[in-house]
C-alpha cells in the first residue's frame, strides 16, 4: 500500500502499518516543504487550544474527545519510538501554561480561559490555578501583563523535528520504504483505485492509496471522481520562529495565551539549549505558501517580546519557519474511506494533527485492514465524503469573526480613540453580514474563512465554486 504524505499523520499510519507487517511505500519529498508539522511548536495536548466556539457545537466537542484520547496515547507512542530508534527522549516542555493576559478581549480571551478552566473541572482533569509572578521566565511589559494563569501538568510539547526524524527512522526499521518524491496523481481505473503516479513519471502500484498530503491533498483530490464530493481543502499558513535568547534561558513549561485573532494563541516552548520556539500566525489562503511574509515575522517578535519576555528583543532569530495547516472548508478533519475502492483520506486536521497523530494512526489502520468499520471511533461525523458541517448558526458565525477581527486590532497594539471601537464593531458586524450573503444564500463559511475571503479573490470564488458543486451532489 501507499501512503502519501510524510508529515506526522503520514509518517504515524505509515509506521503502524509497518508494525503490523505491511508492505508501505511513504510517499514525500525529504525536506517536507509546504507541510505544518515542520514548522510545529508540537504542543501534545487539547485543553489549552479549547475557545468557547469549540464547546458550542456538537461536531467541536467530538473534535476534544479525539484530542483527549489522544493525549493519553502519547507517552506510550514516545516510549515506543525511542525503544525502536535506540534515542533520547525527544520532550522539550514540562507541561503547559495558560496565561490570560491584558491584550485580548472579554469576549474571547475571558471566556475561552474559563470555559478551559471549567472543562478541566468538569472532567477532573489535574490543573493548578498560579499566580502570574510566580512564573518562571514570564516577564511581560507592564500593559500587557497577565492577570490570570492555569497550569496543565499533562499537556507536554516535543521537538518537531526530532520526532518527524524518529518516526522516518522507525518505519524504515519496521521495513517500510520510502519514495522520496512529489506525488502528481493517483491512478484508478473506474472507481479502484490502482496506485500513485510521482513527479519524476513513475508509478507506485497498489491497491490501498491513503492521501495524508496536508494542505497538498487538495491537488489529488481535484484529478479524483470523488473530489467534488469531499470538502475543499485551503491552507492555513503559519509562521514560527527559533530564538537563541538573549541570556540563554528558557521556561521549563510551554506559554500561552488562548487561542485568539483567528490563530492559536501566542505560544513560546522550550527547545533545550537556550533555544525556544515562537509561534504562530494563522491566514487562511487558497494555496499554501513556502516563504514568511515579514509583517508575520515583525507581529511574531513583538507579541513575544511584550506579552511573554521583554528580553527576546536582545536575541537571535535561530531560524524562520513556514508552514501550512490543512483546513477544510467546514473547519473539521477529514478522515476515513475517500469514496472510491482502496482510497482512504487522512487530513484536514488543522491546528491538530501532530498531536493527534497516534489517535488517527491507530484508527485508520484497523480500517484498512478491515478489523474496524470506524463505528464507536468518535470519527464518524468528519467521514470525508460528506456535504460541509453545519456547525454554527450564520449569526453565531458573523458574531465570532467580528470577534477575532477586533482582536487582532489589540493584539497589534492598536492605537485608537477609544470610542472608535464601537464605531468599527457597529460597521463591520453589517458589513460581515453582508458578506457572508454574497458569498452564499444558505452556506456559511468558517470565521477565518469568511474574514480573509474578503480580502483575498481566489479565496472567495472558491468558496463561492465549491458550495454550487455542493449543491449538485449534496440537495440543500
């Protein structure tokens, strides 16, 4: 069988279905370009990304049960991968910390902190509530200092780079075979699927073809019968940073805010030799992007240096890194039978995939192998071929991306009267409206998605393409 994809979800159900004695051929270029594990902070937990938009509908509250089963897994899966690859650990963060600071605004900030808080509560999930001085390393400007912090002691973060290296040396170990190429195509005859065509002209034959190609699979797709069918894929291109600090010093525990300003909140994790990671940034595009804007990289450095750590202005940017998350167009995963005999799919993940690769892996092996129908996995919503999800309401929608779109004002230290807040709100909540009509009578796009269509052309006609397809093989 082939795997197409080499980024963690790739790598991962390669690897499993390596272990069980499988023939795997792993599919992707060694230097990952385009992929978001390679640009990952790989924070290993669920409870510090939770918004109050996620708990809100039915298909966000089986996306956490997925990340909280795959929490447990991951100690396990580490343990493996070191016994197999004879390595040291790869954990470069002793738990999280979740700082609610003075930069974003009630109605996300506030209420994605306590509704994280509660969650924790309600599942008796182990935490402590710490007082911001108390935090090691956190030495944030005075007006953005933080008000209210909770420490997650499970939700651990690992190299990313050394764990994409772990898992590659595993698989080959396991007998696995890599195929260092592009994957162009895939070969069907009818609706059987027969193998993978690469860049260099060859073709990979093979019954069972998965596509874990990240934001990339999307090129597959639109060649298949079966593509029209699955929602679009875009990509949700990110930046992050390496920073050798000033002094060579590093928190012991990841840093966070809540997620926020359509992006995953600022985060700074350790990566061992007076090294950390700074991230990310989140825009949604049509196509994935290979290179950092410099307006990511200058609001990347300036959150860090007035949020977390004043001192990150004196240190050294180690490296710049791109990479591009997977997001579907109803902003959930696709996972499972791709609609045609032996395809399988394995993306959409968005901000989730690393961390839960061992899950999905797992899952998606014993559907292969045909020792699972997927019933009682927790994926049977985000099967692939389905119409978009409906998750929230138009309203709720619009509501929540004026939300994020005046977060973004505070978080780039904005500079306003301050009775103009309401004079922007008051104009822009119509005017999303507005938009979210024109883009569709009935559809509605995720927040992120219906924010930046409207700057973006090539983002807005796909959506406006894809939800007329929809129309003809899914009857609204």
């Amino acid at each position: 069988m082939v795997v197409v994809g080499n980024g963690a979800l790739g790598l991962s159900l390669a690897l499993v279905l390596a272990r069980r004695g499988q023939h795997v051929a792993l599919v992707g270029e060694p230097h990952r370009p385009w992929a978001g594990s390679a640009a990952a902070g790989a924070m290993l937990g669920c409870f510090g990304e939770i918004t109050t938009s996620l708990l809100a509908s039915e298909y966000g509250r089986a996306k956490l049960e997925l990340g909280v089963r795959a929490t447990r897994l991951w100690p396990d899966w580490l343990d493996a991968l070191a016994e197999e690859t004879g390595g040291d650990g790869i954990r470069t963060a002793d738990g999280t910390t979740v700082v609610l600071n003075t930069v974003g605004i009630p109605e996300i900030d506030d209420a994605s902190f306590a509704a994280m808080r509660a969650e924790l509560v309600r599942r008796s999930e182990p935490f402590e509530d710490v007082d911001p001085s108390d935090i090691d390393w956190l030495d944030s400007d005075p007006l953005h200092r933080a008000l209210k912090a909770v420490h997650i002691p499970g939700e651990h973060a690992v190299n990313a780079t050394a764990l994409m290296e772990r898992l590659e040396a595993a698989f080959v170990k396991a007998g696995g075979v890599l195929a260092p190429e592009l994957a162009v195509g895939v070969e069907h005859t009818g609706d059987r699927v027969t193998g993978v065509t690469l860049a260099s002209g060859r073709t990979l034959t093979a019954g069972q073809v998965v596509l874990a190609a990240g934001a990339r699979t999307q090129d597959l797709l639109d060649r298949l019968p079966a593509g029209p069918r699955i929602p679009r894929l875009v990509s949700g291109y990110g930046v992050s940073l390496l920073v050798a600090t000033q002094d060579g010093t590093a928190p012991r525990s990841v840093l966070r805010t809540p997620n926020r300003s359509f992006a995953c909140g600022l985060h700074i994790v350790p990566r061992g030799d007076g090294q950390v990671y700074v991230g990310a940034t989140n825009i949604v595009s049509a196509e994935p992007h290979g290179s950092a804007d410099v307006r990511d990289v200058v609001f990347l450095l300036e959150c860090a240096h007035r949020q977390i750590r004043r001192n990150i202005w004196d240190s050294k940017v180690s490296k710049v890194q791109v990479g591009n998350r997977p997001v579907s167009v109803d902003g959930f995963p696709l996972v499972g039978q791709g609609g045609m005999d032996g395809l399988w799919i394995m993306t959409g993940t968005y901000r989730d995939g690393l961390h839960l690769s061992p899950l999905l892996a797992q899952e998606m092996a014993g559907r292969i192998l045909g020792e699972s129908d997927g019933t009682g996995s927790g994926l049977e919503d985000f099967t692939p071929v389905r119409p978009p999800l409906r998750a929230w309401t138009r309203e709720q929608i619009v509501d929540v991306a004026v939300d994020h779109a005046i977060a973004i004002g505070y978080e780039q230290n904005w500079r306003i009267p301050v009775d103009w807040h309401g004079w922007i709100e008051n104009d822009l909540r119509p005017a999303t409206a507005r938009w979210a009509e024109e883009t569709d009578p009935e559809f509605t796009p995720t927040p992120e998605l219906l924010f930046h269509s409207r700057l973006a052309p090539g983002l807005a006609k796909l959506l406006r393409e894809y939800y007329a397809v929809t129309r003809q093989h899914w009857p609204v």
